[in-house]
C-alpha cells in the first residue's frame, strides 16, 4: 500500500512527465498566458537583456560538486540524509547540527516562501522573537521545570536563566498581555516567524529529521471565544493542506497528540516514510486517521473488518494545536469580547518544520542515490552540460542559460556545469543533485539545424528538442 501511494505522488505532481511529453505541440505564447495570472504574484520582473547579462551561473565557480562519495558502507540508514550529505545540501559541522549548503539554502528559500505566501494569504504577519527566551517567562507557566532535558538552558555574566527557545507560547503571550487591550473588531491576530530552535535532542539522527537546532515556522493565533479560534484553527490547517498540496506531497492530517504543549484539539500532518519515528493509524473508507499515541487511536475506533484501516511509520512535519486559554491565564493576556466583557484569549498555536520538510520530502520521493525535489522548490530547474572538448558547445551553453534567464520565472534558475569533466560524469552529478531538467550540449548542438538532448531527471526520459521547444518547455515550468 505504501509502495503504491509513493508511486502515485511520483506521477502526478512532483515529476512533469506530461509536461514533458506535450510540449512539442504546445505553441510559446498561448502557454506563456497561461501561466500570466500565477506568474504576476510569484515572481518579481526582470528585464535585463540577454547581452551583457551577467547572471550566468557556473559550476567551476560555485561550492558545489565537491566530489563527495556516496556514503554507502557507512552508519547511516536514512536515504535522504546520505542524499544530503553526498550531494553537498547539508554538511555535519556537529553531532546533531548541519550546515545548510548553498544548494540547500535555495531550496529552503523557495519552501519559506511557499509557506509566507499561504499564510498571508489568511491574514498571518510575519515577525521574530529573541531567541534567547528569559526563565522568568517559562516559570510563569510552570515549563521551566516541566519540559526535561530537551530544553537549552544558559546564564548571562549577571546570572540571569535564559533557554534557547525551542517553542514562543511563553514571549508572544507576554507581548499580547504588556500591550493595550485588543477588542474583538481586531482578532483573529495570526502572528508567525521562521527561526532556529534548539531542543537538546539526546539521541539526534537522520540529520534534519531529528537534530538538534533546525529551522521551524511557528504561529500564534488569539481570538475572544472559543467558536472563533475553532474557525482560525480551521483555517490555518487548510493553509497547512495548500502548502503540502503544492509541494506534491501525500500527506495524511491526523488526529495528534498534545505533549508539553497542551490544548483541547490537535493535528499532526504527517508523510508515510519507512524511517519515520512516529506511527500512524488511517483508515481509508472511514476517513478515521491517529497518530498511534492518540487515545482516539488507542480505543481502537476502527475496528469493524471492513473497515481498511492501514498503520504505518510516517514522519510529522506540521503540528496544530488549539490551546484555549492555558497561556493567556498565566499570562493574565486579556481582550474585549462582543458584549464588551473582559476574557482570555483563546489561542491556537502550529508549527511547521521547515528543514524537516525539506528532508521528509526528499525522503518519500526519491531513489537511492538521486535526488528528487518537489519541482517547485528545486535549487535550480536547469543545468547545462557542454561537450568538455569543443569551445563551441561552451558557448551555446551560454547563450541557451541567456535565453532561459529572460523569462522572468526562470531568472536565476540555470547553472553550466562547465566542469572540464567527461559528459556522463557531470550528468551522473546533476542528477544526484535533482535539478529538474538537464540539458546536453553535444555533436548534433553544433549541426546546421542544431538540436539538444534534454533530460526530466524525475523520469529518467530524454529527448532532443530545437531552442524553441526548449523555450516552450521553459514556459510550463511552475516556480516561486
Ligand atoms: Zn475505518
């Protein structure tokens, strides 16, 4: 079951196989209409000429490509950890903590700004809090002693308790009770930001799938009752649902655990993986879906026989939480309801792992020793190999990178591996790396009616195209 889900994501939506194949028919400028509308809003303009464009991208000057060797016979398990460090995403600079690499800092750039664009587009404000988070803050909710060993605690020169804030209920409650009291007319307010936590894992592996600092999307939510902060708790998992959507993801939303957090209501979203650490219960024809802590789980709601209730290993990367007033009460966070009446706030919190994601969707939609990304947040969408032995190809190379970078969603989108290295060499690295497209650049580039060999990764598919099938191809391309 497993195995035919993973093969269906690889289908529909993270590989461009129909793209791909339809393109020859497909005339530029109709296709360029089409993705007018989806362009306007993702993608700034950029109008600078092919000549003189200094945007050209090489591989002989970029730190990349570093000849790493696949990590075979080592300790690791995990698939997309060995991926990341072989293909130069992540580097280890300790037990637990990585180094996101240039080709990784892309990727993670484009997922932050899938998730800025679905939360703002129900209202959330982005913002960051200090990292450092008093103890004064987290003994007024009793989490200082609570929450164990994970949490990071250090003292200033004056001995002062600080943590490394691994959650913000405690610092964004505190701004909403020292500002002025809010009415109603202005809640929901949905504030988020995306920051480094820590949390003093004893046992980190799998590199971002469970470390020690990574980076995490996590969102406040304050409303005056109960029924309100249900409605933007609602809301706030359909965003989650577009974000994962637009990743090509098939992800499951499960009934979740509560844990240090607390709050009357959770969600996990969750991805099948062998190497997951959590356990999911989801039922098919009933739409009954747990994580296996969940006492919902453990009743056994499912257990009629035709039911097709289905467990599996699966990894959480978004978590939502309806808190009530547990924070706002410590807090003493207060806003003026309907009938003009003073009460706690009631909040919800959620969080998304962004380093996490990053990895899980690697991890679920990837082969052994290549990569594949969900197209959309590819480091680049295309890598030009030139012949290492004739100039002209170079050349070429060049001016097809020019051409591509006029269109404005592609801007920035291209490397040359100009590498002084045999073709199929380079081709074997680019698609470790997973860039969507590869484009060779050999003999029958150089003929009179020159054409070249263009290669889906996803798919493993080749075929030779003239520069205005190239260009055509270029115009279905989905970016952000
Ligand atoms: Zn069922």
């Amino acid at each position: 079951m497993m195995l035919s889900g993973k093969t269906r994501q690889m289908s529909l939506v993270a590989c461009s196989s129909q793209t791909f194949l339809k393109l020859c028919q497909t005339p530029a400028v109709c296709l360029a209409q089409c993705n007018m509308s989806r362009s306007l809003n993702t993608r700034q303009t950029n109008n600078s000429s092919p000549e003189g464009y200094s945007g050209r991208k090489y591989v002989s000057k970029m730190y990349q490509n570093l000849g790493n060797v696949y990590p075979e016979s080592s300790k690791l398990v995990c698939k997309s950890h060995k991926l990341f460090l072989y293909a130069s995403i992540v580097q280890q600079c300790y037990f637990g903590g990585y180094n996101l690499l240039p080709l990784g800092q892309r990727v993670q750039d484009k997922l932050i700004k899938i998730i800025d664009q679905e939360l703002e587009s129900i209202g959330c404000q982005k913002m960051a809090m200090t990292t450092l988070a008093p103890a004064k803050l987290w003994k007024k909710t009793g989490r200082w002693d609570n929450i164990g060993h994970e949490l990071f605690r250090l003292t200033d020169r004056k001995k002062t308790d600080f943590c490394l804030g691994p959650t913000h209920e405690e610092v964004i409650t505190n701004i909403l009770a020292s500002g002025p009291m809010l009415s109603y007319k202005r809640l929901p307010i949905k504030m988020y930001q995306i920051t480094k936590k820590f949390r003093d894992e004893n046992s980190p592996k799998y590199g971002f799938l469970r470390g020690r600092e990574f980076d995490m999307k996590d969102l406040y939510t304050f409303d005056a009752t109960l029924e309100d902060a249900t409605e933007t708790y609602n809301s706030v998992c359909q965003a989650y649902s577009r974000i994962l959507g637009r990743l090509g993801l098939d992800y499951h939303q499960v009934i979740g655990t509560t844990g240090n957090i607390g709050g009357s209501l959770s969600h996990e979203f969750q991805l099948q993986a062998d190497i997951g650490e959590d356990t999911i219960h989801v039922c098919k024809k009933c739409g009954f879906a747990a994580n296996a802590e969940t006492e919902e789980a453990q009743n056994k709601h499912c257990t009629d026989k035709s039911c097709g209730l289905s467990i599996s290993p699966s990894i959480e990367v978004g978590h939502s939480f309806l808190l009530g007033t547990k924070y706002s009460k410590h807090f003493d966070a207060k806003c003026k309801d309907r009938q003009a009446k003073n009460g706690f706030y009631q909040m919800g919190c959620y969080g998304l792992g962004v380093s996490r994601i990053m990895q899980a969707c690697v991890e679920v939609l990837s082969s052994e020793k290549k990569i594949v990304w969900p197209q959309i947040i590819a480091p680049y969408q295309f890598c030009i190999i030139p012949l290492e032995s004739k100039k002209e190809c170079l050349s070429i190379a060049e001016s097809i990178s020019d051409d591509l970078n006029t269109n404005p969603r592609l801007s920035g989108e291209v490397v040359i591996d100009d590498r002084d290295k045999q073709v199929t060499f380079r081709l074997f690295e680019a698609k470790a790396i997973g860039y969507p497209y590869v484009i060779t650049i050999k003999d029958k580039a150089l003929q009179d009616q020159p054409e070249f060999e263009v290669i889906d990764t996803c798919n493993n598919e080749s075929r030779f195209m003239t520069r205005e099938q190239i260009q055509n191809l270029s115009m279905l391309i989905e970016t952000v």
